[in-house]
C-alpha cells in the first residue's frame, strides 16, 4: 500500500497524464501527494551584456512557470478532494533525476508517478529522458505514464 506519492511535473501533456493517474492512485490508496517541479538553471545560458540582467529574468520567468504548473496539479488534486503538497526544486549544474531523488531523501515517497515522453532516435540522444535516468538511479518504484502519441 503507497502513503506517499511523489509526481514530478513539467507542464507537458504527458505530465498531466501522470497528474491524473496519482490522482486517482491517491485517492484509491488513501495517501499524500506531493507534486514537484525542478526548474533546470543549467538551461540559462544566455549571456547578454546590455543594462538588463536576462539570466535573471529567465530564471525568474523558469520560476514563475514552475509554481503555475505545480498550482495546477494542486488545483487538480483538490477538485478530486485530495490535498497534495507542492515543491518548486533548483536543479542548478545536477540533473533533474538526482534532484528528484534528493526530494525522496527529504521526503518519505513510497512510489514515483511521472510521465514519459517514449523519445526515440536523435530525439532521445538530444534531449536525453529524466524517466530513463530515474529508473536507474531511484531508491523507489516508479509508474511511468507513456504520452498519447501524436500523428
């Protein structure tokens, strides 16, 4: 039986999926949610040398969009009677599945519910896969949810 649900969220469709199947997870096993969202500094590259500082209002706007997706999650959570907790994580020069499984050292999740986008190809060596990195290095089980495939 699963007390602690631990969903990372990105904002994509295939997160939401994963929003929907711990929501009904929770609510069928009686446990906690806890959605978070690891906003990637890594990604803030940009160098600019003008009067306006633009690393920090992309990281300021990174921040931004993170706490809306992590309200909406929550939002979804409470409209099925569930209370769930949010974290808005800084993954900073470490990779976003290491910052995930800290939150688990912080927080006691029995199991992992996130989406996978199932990339494939240069897709895959591009943009590489949290997921894939979770399943090897998370200390808990992991639901993946795949995305609805588009045509």
């Amino acid at each position: 039986m699963y007390k602690h649900i631990l969903v990372p969220v990105d904002g994509s469709s295939t997160s939401d999926l994963a929003v929907q199947e711990a929501i009904k997870l929770a609510a069928n096993q009686q446990a906690q949610l806890r959605f978070v969202h690891v906003v990637d500094n890594a990604r803030v590259f940009w160098y600019d040398e003008s009067y306006i500082d633009a690393v920090s209002l992309q990281q300021t706007a990174l921040r931004e969009a993170g706490k809306n997706i992590l309200g909406k999650a929550e939002t979804l959570a409470s409209q099925a009677g569930l209370t769930s907790q949010t974290a808005l994580l800084d993954a900073n020069s470490d990779r976003i599945a290491r910052v995930i499984v800290e939150e688990i050292k912080r927080w006691p999740a029995d199991v992992i519910v996130m989406g996978t986008h199932g990339r494939r190809g240069f897709d895959h060596l591009l943009f590489g896969s949290v997921a894939e990195s979770m399943m090897r290095i998370a200390p808990i089980p992991i639901l993946l949810i795949r995305g609805v495939k588009e045509h």
